[in-house]
C-alpha cells in the first residue's frame, strides 16, 4: 500500500491554531483574525481528508480479508475496486489541499504588454495580444480596465497596461509572462516574406497598500501634457502624470485620463504591482537559485510561446503544447492553453511535495 504524506506538521499547526482562536484578544485585530481562520478551515479540510483515507483504508484491510469465502469473492472484488478507486481519488484530492496556498489568488491583476523585436509589426501583434486577453476576459466574465497605452502610428500598441478584475484573474493570466513571438507576412511587406517578430507580457498581482508602503518623500512625481502619436495634442491640461521611485529606479507614465488626479492613482496602482513583484522576485531568488518549473520561471525575459500564422499553429514551448486552433486562439480561446500549463505546474507541485515528504 502507497505510504501516506507525513500529516503531522499539519496536526501539530492546527492544535496551535485551535488555541490561538479560542482567545477573545485575537480577534481584537481584525485583518489577522480573518487570515488564522481561513488558514483553520484549509487544515481542518485536510486532516478530514487524511481521516477519511485511513478510514478507507480499514475498510479495505477487512474486506481483502473476506476474499478467501468463496461465497463473497466476486461481492469483495467489487467492492474492493470501489474502495480502491476511492482511496487513489482522496489520495489525490490530499495532496493538492497540501499544497502551499498561492498568496495572490483572487487579486485583480496587471497586464503589461510592450513591443519587442520587429518594428512596426511588433506593435501590431502588441495590439493583438491585447484583444486576445480583452475577449479572454470576456468570456469569464471579468472586467478590464485600461491604465495606460502608448499607440504606434499603425494601429498597433508601443506599450498597453490593463488591469483585468475577477475571480480567478490571477490563477489563470500568470501564465502568460513572457515573450510571445509571432511569424507571420507583415501587412507592410510586399515581397511576401515572413518575418518574426515578439513582444513582451508582464502579469503582476494587483499590490494593496498593506502589503507595499511607499514613502511620499521617495517619490519624484511629474505633470506634462499628453500627447497621441507622432506628438499630436491629446488633452489641453497638463493631465499627464509620470512617477518615479527613486530608491527603485522604477518610472511609471499614465496619461489616459483627461484628469490629473485619476491618472496619478492609476500610476500608483501599477507602480505599487512592479514594487510588490520586485520584492517577491528577490525573495523567490534565495530559494530557487538553480530549480525553475518545468511551466517556467514567469521572467518577462523567457520565450514561452510562439504564434505561427503560415502553419496555423500554437506552441507552448514550455509543456510542448501544440494546437492549429490559431485563429480561435486569436479571438480569445486560450483556455485549451492554460488548462495544460494549469495542469503541469499542479503535477510539478504535488511532485515537490512527495520529495519534500521523502527527505
């Protein structure tokens, strides 16, 4: 019989919670109340989970027992699928409740997406990136916001930032950090020649103000008038807002808004994602120095997929994920793509447990 994941660490961490809660002063801060009983009810889910297996498991012990009555072994041989079938199903369901809990579900999340390598169609395929993801959202029944664009003169998008607002947002968009390349003829070629062309998609959970505290006095904060391609007037106010955090070097421009003040909460909004992001990166640094996932690291920097339009083709290139659904890809079917990239990164999780469980 498979050995079962040491549950002890589990055991011991809910008895201290049990005691903890019990005590009227902990609720007397609200915010740490609220995260101590959401981390009771997922120990609890799993210590009844682990209970219902061994339980499974006496039940299975004594009915393998009967199988040497004549009269019982066909009865015992079902019913010792049946109990197998369902111990494997429980086995599994433990392991993902065992899980680390990722911090950053249910937070609406930031899109960034910049034109790479490829001139003018760079930028084109930047804009179809965006409406892939714009009618993603739709089809979940999320919302997206616009933060702030810098248009190309062809139609296409130098650099867009949205934020996308729903359930399951960042479950699902953290997969796409990366580069995206396209090959395809560019509409500007005349000679008929594919060329290849990317760019870049940063996903960055959406930072509340208790998690990034940022000095007013760290701030270097600008106001200009907002231009439209090739330095055409937009608004006629000096609305534009450009921040930069000194002690990061990190700048952040929004001019979307013809108010002021609305663009400089905007800017805020993504300038405190980028700081949340290069915290966690530096602290992601200290424990994956020589391990990335086989579903990939999320770097901006790392070749993740690739849109062929000559072949009709997809690739995920970090599962080998290949499908000639390319045109429904482009309008915003990308759940065949995250549904495998879901799945990789769910089996490399429960495989680090068992080597965690193992050492």
């Amino acid at each position: 019989m498979e050995i079962m994941p040491n549950i002890e660490p589990f055991r011991i961490r809910f008895t201290e919670l049990e005691k903890t809660l019990s005590k009227p002063e902990t609720f007397q801060d609200n915010l740490t109340a609220s995260e101590l009983s959401k981390e009771h009810r997922r120990l609890q889910s799993i210590l009844e989970v682990f209970d219902k297996i061994t339980d499974l498991e006496d039940q299975l012990i004594q009915c393998e027992s009967l199988s040497e009555d004549p009269e019982l072994a066909e009865e015992v041989k079902i019913e010792v699928e049946l109990l197998t079938s369902e111990i494997t199903i429980n086995k599994e369901k433990l392991m993902i409740s065992m899980l680390p809990p990722d911090p950053e579900v249910g937070k609406n999340t930031i899109v960034e997406i910049r034109a790479g390598t490829g001139g003018d169609e760079a930028s084109l395929f930047a804009g179809d990136l965006y409406r892939m993801y714009t009618r993603f959202a739709e089809t979940q029944g999320w919302s997206v916001e616009c933060l702030s664009q810098s248009n190309s003169g062809t139609g296409g998008f130098k650099e867009v930032i949205f934020i996308v607002k729903g359930e399951d947002a960042w479950s699902k968009m953290k997969y796409e950090s990366g580069v995206h390349r396209v090959q395809r003829i560019p509409i500007t070629e005349s000679g008929g020649r594919i060329h290849t062309s990317t760019s870049t998609v940063a996903v960055l959970p959406e930072a509340k103000d208790v998690e990034i505290s940022i000095d007013p006095s760290d701030l270097e904060i600008s106001v200009c008038r907002a231009s439209g391609p090739g330095g055409q007037g937009v608004n006629t106010t000096d609305s534009a807002v450009q921040i930069q955090h000194i002690p990061s070097g990190i700048n952040v421009y929004c001019a979307d808004e013809r108010s002021q003040l609305k663009n400089k909460n905007k800017a805020m909004t993504v300038l405190r994602s980028r700081l949340l992001q290069k915290k966690q990166a530096e602290e992601n640094a200290k424990y994956a120095q020589n391990r990335k996932s086989q579903v990939g690291t999320g770097d901006r920097s790392e070749r993740i997929r690739t849109y062929n339009f000559p072949q009709s083709r997809v690739t995920d290139h970090r599962v080998n994920y290949t499908s000639h659904a390319l045109q429904e890809t482009m309008m915003g079917e990308i759940s065949h793509i995250i549904s495998c990239l879901e799945k990789e990164d769910l089996d490399e999780k429960i495989r680090t447990v068992h080597l965690n469980q193992n050492e």
